[in-house]
C-alpha cells in the first residue's frame, strides 16, 4: 500500500483506501507502525536560518535491520532532514528518538558513540590521509576499537585493506566513497545515514555502490539512504519516503513506491519508463 501523506493542498485519493489516506490518518499510520523503531523522526520543523523551516513537520522511521530510502527532488529537505537527526542542525520542533531516547539537539559526536553513523554528500574523506588514517578519524573517540574495526570494514571492502597506504586523495570518486562508508562503520554503528552516495559515480560504480549498501545491510546495519537514483533505490530498498518541499509526500514498500502511477509521474519520470 502506498500511503500519500502531505499538506492540504496536494492531490490525495479518498481516505482510506488501498492508494492512499489522508494526512491526519498518515500519522496515525506513523505513529502505530513507528512503535518499535530502532530510530524515528516526528514533526520535526528545522531549517538554516532563524524564522526559515526546510523541514516542515517530517515524519520518518527505520526499524532494526531495515534499509530504507529517501528520494525527492533536489531542494525537498533529503539532506536536511539527516543533518537534522545527525545533530548538525538545530531542530526547532518535533523530535527525534533513539531506541526510545529523546535525543533531539545532541551532537553528532555523541550520536556516533550511541551507533548512529553518518556519511555526508560532499567533502567525506580527508585527502591528504591514508586510507588507513582515514578509517583510524573514524574511531577516533574510541581508539581500541581500531583492529577489530579495520577487519570488520576490510572484510566487507577488501580493497581498503589491500590499499591501506594509499592516500585517499589519489582515489576515484567510488574508492572514495568506499573509504568514506567505511570511516563511518568503524564504529560500527547500528544505523548508518547515507546521502547520495551514488552521486557522481559512472553507471558501473553506482551499481557497486547500491551492491555494497544492500552488503552492509546484511551485515546488520540497519541503513536510511538518501538518493538521487530513486529507481535503483527503490529496487533495494525495504521502505521508501518521498519528500517534496520539507514534507512527507508519499511512504510504502520500494516495490509499492516504484509502481505507483503517481509516484512515477511525479517523481521518477522518464527513469521509470526506461
Ligand atoms: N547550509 C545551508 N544554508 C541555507 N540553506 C540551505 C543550506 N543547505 C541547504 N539549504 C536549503 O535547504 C533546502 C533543502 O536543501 P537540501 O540540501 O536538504 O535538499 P536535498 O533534498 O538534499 O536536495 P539535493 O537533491 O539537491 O541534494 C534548499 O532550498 C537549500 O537551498
Ligand atoms: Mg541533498
């Protein structure tokens, strides 16, 4: 079932049936189905600069073992709206919880040490560092954990250990990206916060990239995954979220997502189609 969720004045189906509901009923639908999330996100309004909102009252949840995605076009609030659950914006309204724990507002170094890890859009590895040195920045509050660390992420990117030396600077953009999960499972968090991670990539290296996720997934990790490849997030992911202008628009299964009409017509265009 997909639901539409939304402000008043998108087009909705009649509440309530197979296609859609209203948004009143979409939190109730939240709320129930959010019981036992593994982290959760309710009505949160943030934004960059006082008096302005980006999010305006999202509503989001993974569960344990979950992957789920987050699609919509450029400018809906993707990125905003993990910078707003990773401490690095001020959330004005609404909250965010943690198995159960308030943690709206902490800081994002105390979110990686609670299992919450995070690799940024842009700008996700130190280039003058090794690859080495780069998953070490990734323990860098919990120094013991490195060798137990660097063979779990080894272990699930070969490559990191077998160019360890190498500066990450002298990397192509899908090493990088590489190096950049990998940083961020050296703690190996519980919940892992990807944006865009196939950005950039040439069609083979995206593939890569969405393989590795699904990986990483089993591995444990529960993941949420921004992208701009809705198509090829939807197909991997277990739930999805559209976003458009700060708010939820619609919210089911990737394959319900990817099948919508509506959902294509709106936001997966011509790449459906394909
Ligand atoms: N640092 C910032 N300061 C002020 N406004 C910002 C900042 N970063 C983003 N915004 C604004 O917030 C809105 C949402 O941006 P955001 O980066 O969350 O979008 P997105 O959905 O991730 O888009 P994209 O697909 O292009 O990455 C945009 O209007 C953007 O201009
Ligand atoms: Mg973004």
């Amino acid at each position: 079932m997909t639901t539409q969720q939304g402000s008043d004045d998108r087009p909705r189906t009649d509440s309530g049936t197979e296609a859609g509901a209203d948004s009143g009923t979409d939190r109730g639908v939240h709320e129930r189905a959010a019981g036992n999330a593994l982290l959760r996100a309710d009505e949160v309004i943030a934004g960059y600069v006082p008096g302005v909102n980006i999010l305006n009252g999202c509503d989001f949840y993974v569960d344990d073992g979950e992957l789920v995605g987050i699609i919509g076009p450029n400018g809906a609030g993707k990125s905003t709206l993990l910078k707003a659950i990773f401490g690095l914006i001020k959330v004005s309204s609404g909250t965010i919880t943690l198995r159960g724990e308030d943690i709206t507002g902490q800081k994002a170094n105390q979110l990686v040490t609670k299992g919450v890890g995070f690799v940024p859009q842009t700008n996700n590895v130190f280039p003058s560092l090794t690859i080495e040195e780069n998953l070490q920045m990734g323990v860098f509050q919990a120094p013991k954990k490195f060798k137990q660390s660097f063979e779990f992420v080894t272990g699930l990117f070969p490559a990191l250990g077998d160019r360890r030396a190498q500066r990450a600077g002298s990397l192509s953009g899908g090493e990088r990206q590489m190096v950049a999960m990998g940083r961020a499972l050296m703690m190996e968090p519980s919940v892992l916060l990807l944006d865009e991670p196939s950005a950039g990539l040439s069609p083979a290296l995206q593939d890569e990239v969405f393989v590795r996720t699904r990986q990483i997934n089993r591995a444990g990790v529960s993941v949420i995954m921004v992208e701009q490849n809705a198509r090829r997030c939807l197909q991997i992911c277990d739930r999805g979220y559209v976003l458009d202008q700060g708010r939820n628009a619609y919210t089911a299964s990737g394959k319900d997502l990817s099948n919508d009409p509506k959902v294509i017509e709106l936001y997966l265009g011509t790449l459906a189609k394909a």
